[in-house]
C-alpha cells in the first residue's frame, strides 16, 4: 500500500514536471488579483458609482459641447485654436484633416474620441504632475513610485481593460479609467526630469534670498522645468489617444467602434478610415501640444541663445 502511494505520488511530480519543464509549483497570482479585484469591487461599490456618475455627466457635457454644434463650426474654432497655438499653416492643415474625417463620415466618433482623450488626459495630468513633483523632491519617494511606473509602462494595454471592466462595466467610464492608468506614468517621469534637471547653483541662490521651498518651486523650478513638463503632457495625449481606439472594445464609443467593428466584419475600407481619423486626430493633439510647449519662456530663452 505504501509502496502504491509512494509511486502514484511520484508519477504526480513527474506529470506536473513533464508539464511545465520544472518542480517549480504553480503560482497561482492571477486568482489572487482576481481576489483583490473583487474585494475592491464590493468593499467600494458605493464610491465606484459616484465616480461612474461623475465621469458619465463629464463626458456627456463635453461631447454635446462637440457633437451637437454645426461641424464647420467647431471644426473652425479647433483649427483658430491650432492657428493660435503654432501658426496658419497648421491652422488650414488641421481644417482640411477635419474636412477629411467628416467626408468620411467620422466625425462624430472623432469627436467622442476627442471628448475621450481630454477627460482622461486632464485627470491623468492632474494626478501626475503633483507625484512628479513630490518624487523630484523626495528620493526615498522617487525609489517607491519608480517600480510603479514601470510595471504601469511594461503592462499590456488591454490588461487594463480587465479590472476596468469588472467594476464600471462597458461604457465611457471603464475606457476613461483604463486610459488614465496606461497614460499616468510619463507624465509623473517627465514633471520629476524636469525639476531635476534645474541648476542646482539656481535653487542655491534661491535659499539665499531666503525664498521659502514653496516659492523655489513656483518661480524657478516650474517655469525652468515646464519645457520637459510639457513634452510629458504631449506624450500623456498621444498615449490616451491610442488607448481611446483600444477601449472600443469594451464599448467606449469613439474611433475605437469602427476599428473594432471591422475586425469582427473584415471590413478593409472601414477599418482604414478610423484608422486615417485617429491618424488625423493624433497630428493635431501632437502638433498643438508641441507649439505649446514651445511657447514657455524659458523655451523661447533655449531658441534665441541656439540660434
């Protein structure tokens, strides 16, 4: 009896090792997340529907704000505010791209994109630039919220989705959730390699004028650091935009709904024309942005003195 036991529990090990090349016991993390996920879930479910509501009711408003207006008429303000930002040459160029996305009759998914990326961008930034600022200001900081962002970076966008899912369902909600966590971290790396990297003879002469921390921060490290800040915004844009098109498939309305929908159809010439939309879209987010950024003083200071 002994002797079966002790042969059927070897033929265990050896088929356990068989399958995965090791004596190394499975690990089980994913129920645990799953556990997590759902403690959250019900522990939370209370504040989980007043952030629904309140994500809902912003989205809601923004997109009548784009949507519900004649297109030409908002197509010109975006293209007045693209002509203030970086000049009439792309103030034409992004009127001609919206006129592309209307003939191709996305428009209206464009704009719910749109509405998309600047909720979750605003919210992102919101969160980000304060954690760059405590981390560029604390090392012991910097070390904790590091590992962090990477995992935040490394992990697959539609892993995201998952937890996003669970909790707020299909919707606006969850795609707004799910981009705000892909899109945070380079906004906290880029606010922290701002501020490191000011003079530190410049903060010096601020402590010897017997400016207090608070003011170092908001007359010399914010402006001197603001080119590198918005060079993180920019890429904090970009990033909601592609997670935008990603969360289509859990319902997000946007540009993400006809890409999606033709992978499930096979359909080659809709596909193409929300992937040129988003195309579109990502040139003027990215060409504005960059003006922007350009249009700091202290940017204007670095111009002149290179040239």
């Amino acid at each position: 009896m002994i002797t079966a036991t002790a042969t059927t529990a070897g033929q265990s090990v050896l088929a356990a090792a068989d399958d995965t090349g090791t004596f190394v016991p499975r690990l089980p993390f994913g129920d645990w997340v799953e556990s997590a996920v759902d403690w959250v879930t019900t522990t939370f479910d209370a504040v989980f529907d007043v952030v629904k509501a309140i994500l809902e009711g912003a989205f809601d408003g923004l997109e009548w704000a784009l949507q519900t207006p004649p297109f030409i008429v908002v197509a010109l303000v975006l293209a007045l505010l693209a002509a203030l930002a970086a000049g009439w040459k792309l103030g034409v160029g992004s009127l001609v791209g919206f006129a592309v996305i209307a003939g191709m009759d996305q428009w209206d998914n464009a704009m719910a994109s749109l509405t998309l990326v600047i909720i979750a961008s605003a919210i992102a930034l919101l969160i980000a630039i304060p954690v760059g600022i405590w981390t560029a200001r604390n090392d012991h900081a910097s070390r904790l919220v590091r590992p962090v962002l990477d995992f935040m970076q490394t992990m697959p966008a539609f892993v995201y989705l998952l937890p996003a899912v669970v909790i707020f369902l299909t919707g606006a909600v969850p795609g707004i959730v799910a981009t705000v966590i892909f899109a945070l971290a380079p906004g906290v790396r880029f606010t922290e390699l701002g501020i490191r990297q000011v003079d530190a003879e410049i903060v010096e002469a601020g402590h010897a004028f017997g400016s207090t921390r608070g003011r170092i921060l908001r007359q010399i490290q914010l402006p001197l650091a603001m080119p590198t800040i918005m060079a993180g915004v920019n890429q904090v844009i970009m990033l909601s935009l592609s997670m935008v098109v990603i969360a289509g498939m859990v319902g997000a309305p946007g540009l993400g709904q006809p890409v999606v929908e033709s992978l499930s159809r096979i359909d080659v010439a809709l596909g193409f024309e929300g992937g040129f939309s988003v195309v579109i879209l990502a040139i003027f987010l990215d060409r504005v942005t960059s003006a922007l950024a350009k249009r700091s003083p202290v940017a204007k200071a670095l111009a002149t003195a290179s040239a």
